[in-house]
C-alpha cells in the first residue's frame, strides 16, 4: 500500500510503499475512502505544535531511531479484513473509522490514531500497536472503533462530504457532555473557526431553540444565518473588555467553549456572565493558561464547569443517526479533494485558506 509518513517532527511527509497491514484479534484493516486534512496538520508536523508520538519529539535525526508514523485521523472506508472476533462487519462494508481510541482495560486511556498519544505508560502503549493514521490506502485499527454507515449516505453526500463526520463529532461530544436538550438555548464560543461553525449546525440539528455564535468575523456569523435561519444569533465581540456587556446581556443554558492555543482567557470569565443559573460551560478547546474562576458567581448561579476531551464511543452511531435522518444536512458543507500523491499540497492549501473560518474542510482521497 502507499501511506504518507512523517519519519520526524520537522520532517516532510514522504510517501512510501509498505506492506498491507494483517489484522490480528479484535483487528479490521479498512481501505480509506475520505480522510479530513486538518487546518493546523502543518503546525502538528513541524513541531509548532508539540503533540507526544512515539517518534522524536524536536527537529533532526532521531537517536536512538524509533518507529516512522503514519500519519492522518478518522475517515470514511470500506472494510477490507478483519481479525477473529468481529461479528457484524463484512468486507465491503462502508464504515467509518473512529480515531479517538481507547484502552480496552482502561477506558480513560485515549490516544488519536495517527495523530496524538499521551503519557509513555498511557497512550503511547496504544500507539505501539495500532500506530498508523488514516493518509494511507489502508489502515489497522480496533474493530470497536469501526461504525457502519448506511450506503444511501454515500449515495447521497460522497465521501467527501461524509469525512465532515470526524470535524462534526467534536463539537457533538461537547454538546452531549453539557446535556444539551431540545428547546434550550446554547451559545458557541468562537463560532466563526472550523470546530465552531460546525458546533452550530450540530446544535441545530440537535433541536436547540437558539445558538448564540460568538466571533468578530461578521462576515461568517452573517453566512451562518444565512444557513442555519434565525435561531442563529450572531454576537459580535471584539476582544476587549467591552465584551463584559455583550455577555451579560445573554442568557442561554450552555456554553461550549473551542478556543484553540493562544487564545484569552478573557472570553471564557466574560462567557460565564451569559449562563442562566444552573447552566453548563463546556471547555473542550486547547487553552494552555490558567483561567481565574469567579468564585462567587459560579457558586450563587449553580454553574457546572465541564472538560471534555472528543466524545463517547457511543456518540458516533448517534451521529450518523443524525444524518440519516435529514437532520445535519451534510451539504451545508464544502469541500476540497486531493489525492494522496499530493498530499504536501493539501496540507498547505488546509493551512493557509481551506479550513479557515467557514464551513470548509480540506480532504484526502487516496
């Protein structure tokens, strides 16, 4: 098979040929179909953004030399082989591949196949086995992890389309961990970013009542209405402290928050003001500095701070639920296919303008 693989942070991607994987107990091998080339894959890769694999974490040549990582997330695929055990999937079936794998002794282990893997006694004891990613023409991964999709989907959508599962899911898990209901009113802190645009159309899909979509991009808060009709209301901010206003003129039930690295922690303490009491703020973004809580607000008000880390196993067939049944309409999305032979263009095309902003994702189709 042919797979694209990172032999080093700081290195570029190189293709190669490689044997097939053979799958073992409790093992599928999956042909790839459509896998998602996320915005900051290029930060991943050079070590801008320092995520732990089992593979040098700085720049030049590895000592002593550790294993070349393939690389990728979660994707849409056809089931190819599977390894004794498995008892409803069947070669040729359409799938799609969970990335966010878990231990099966201890489910609080997780690793990212292909992607992220914590702790050397944690996830990086998942990644010596099952250590490849999706930009590749196959990929071994867990069968627990593989979710048949209906064929009619792929009918419906194609597989680029169907790979906005992985970005969808996210923001899914998040909404679920707050107890979003039908009705209830949930604001998006930011929503003009990928995982946020896709946040409100799930939040619609789930039945919410109102989605507050905070950003400073006008443009994009004004294209969400255009998509997603009036229970979309934009709220405008500007990174300053007149933000205190904004959001203590609010009220909603939940707040899910996705600010990635290097964002203020401004916006989340101004965010609690727009809780009702008894409401729920959900951190699932990647924030490395403090947040100083106040005390006393979260305490008279009854707010419940939650983290989040992706979602449930049992999230995904409920998400593909959701767009079998015209829910999440997939075709508010778009996107841009490569081949994997050009996966270098595709990384750079997902970094400088693909994923940025709107509701945009970038694609490999091996």
């Amino acid at each position: 098979m042919r797979a694209a693989v990172l032999e080093n942070v700081g290195s570029q991607l190189i293709l190669k040929h490689l044997p097939d994987p053979t799958p073992a107990a409790g093992d599928a091998v999956l042909k790839v179909l459509s896998v998602p080339v996320l915005n900051y894959a290029k930060e991943v890769f050079s070590g801008a953004r320092p995520y732990p694999n089992l593979f040098p974490l700085v720049p030049g040549p590895p000592t002593p030399p550790r294993p070349q990582l393939i690389v990728g997330v979660s994707c849409i695929a056809r089931v190819d082989t599977l390894g004794p055990g498995a008892v409803s999937l069947k070669p040729g079936q359409l799938v799609f591949f969970d990335a966010t794998v878990r231990a099966r002794d201890n489910p609080t282990t997780i690793m990212l196949q292909g992607w992220i893997a914590q702790e050397e006694n944690g996830g990086q004891k998942l990644q010596a086995y099952w250590r490849n990613g999706a930009f590749a023409e196959k990929i071994l991964c867990p069968v627990e992890n593989v979710h048949g999709i209906p064929e009619e989907l792929l009918e419906q959508y194609g597989a680029g389309k169907l790979a906005w599962l992985t970005c969808a899911l996210v923001p899914y898990g998040g909404l679920l961990a707050g107890g979003l209901e039908a009705g209830q009113c949930v604001m998006i802190q930011p929503a003009t970013g990928h995982f946020g645009t896709a946040a409100v159309a799930v939040a619609i899909a789930m039945g919410a009542s109102s989605v507050f979509a905070v950003g400073r991009n006008n443009s994009v808060l004004d294209e969400l209405v255009k998509k997603f009709g009036a229970r979309v209301k934009p709220v405008v901010v500007t990174g300053t402290e007149s933000d205190k206003e904004v959001y203590a003129s609010l009220e909603v039930d939940m707040s899910l928050n996705l600010y990635p690295p290097g964002s203020p922690t401004d916006a989340i303490v101004y965010g609690l003001s727009a809780l009702k009491s008894g409401g729920t703020l959900v951190l699932m973004g990647g924030v490395l500095e403090p947040i100083p809580i106040p005390y006393m607000e979260v305490m008279h008000k009854s707010i419940t701070i939650k983290g989040q880390f992706m979602y449930p196993r049992s999230a995904v067939p409920k998400m593909i639920g959701l767009v079998e049944a015209g829910l999440l309409d997939l075709n508010v999305f778009d996107d841009k296919m490569f081949k994997l032979d050009d996966v270098l263009e595709a990384v750079e095309f997902a970094a400088s303008k693909g994923n940025r902003g709107w509701l945009y994702q970038t694609v490999l189709e091996p």
